[in-house]
C-alpha cells in the first residue's frame, strides 16, 4: 500500500503532493489498474490533513483518467504509468542505484545529489 508524506514546507500544495505519490506509486508499478486507493479516512489518518485535500487530489486524478471513483466502494486505479525502466533489475535503474552508492560513499548530502541530478537534467531535458 501506499503510504503518503506530506511536507508542508515545500510550498507544493497538499493535494498536489498526493496526487503526486499516487503518480510515482503507479509509475513505480506500486499501483495498477484495479487496485484500491486508501480511503479519504485512511489518508486523513496517516497525514492529518483535511478530508477535503484528499477528496480534491483523488478528483484531480480522477480528471486526468487515472482512477475512478465508485459510490459506495471506494477509489479505484483504471490506468498504468508503469513502464519496464522502473523494475528494479532495469540496467538505468541499476546504473542510477550504483551512482548513488558513489554519491552517499563521497559523503554527497541528498540535497547535493538533487542539485546535481537537477542540473543534469535539465540539460538533457
């Protein structure tokens, strides 16, 4: 299951936030078509924010044609953003995971390691 982390320093709005993780969940093939997303009350539980955070970010998904909401039953996934890149014996994958185990080993902080990962990408995209 999916469990949400909310930052409420990062100036992202809450409910984008979940509908972030939901994404990543569904990218990392965490989530798939027919799978159940937490209820309202489950998310609400976990990250103390308000009900209606959580119900606008399952809309905002729900909008985009990646899940379904059903009365009475829940929300469901209808889509799949998993591709084979992120199955974790992926050959980019394990290249990424062998430079961060460079990175951590040179004593990089994470904030270094995104300032970098930031930088090159946005050179290549």
């Amino acid at each position: 299951m999916i469990e949400f982390r909310i930052d409420r320093h990062s100036g992202v709005s809450t409910y984008l936030q979940i509908a972030a993780q939901v994404k990543q969940a569904m990218r990392m093939g965490l989530l798939g078509p027919g799978d159940k997303l937490p209820t309202a009350r489950e998310v609400v539980e976990a990250t103390r924010v308000n009900p209606n955070t959580v119900l606008k970010a399952y809309r905002e998904l729900e909008h985009e044609g990646l899940v379904e909401g059903r009365r009475g039953m829940g929300t469901f996934v209808t889509a799949s953003l998993a591709t084979s890149f992120a199955r974790p014996d992926a050959p980019l994958r394990q290249d990424l995971d062998q430079w961060m185990g460079r990175a951590v080993g040179e004593g990089l902080s994470a904030d270094e390691v995104d300032a970098i990962y930031t930088d090159v990408r946005s050179e290549h995209y």
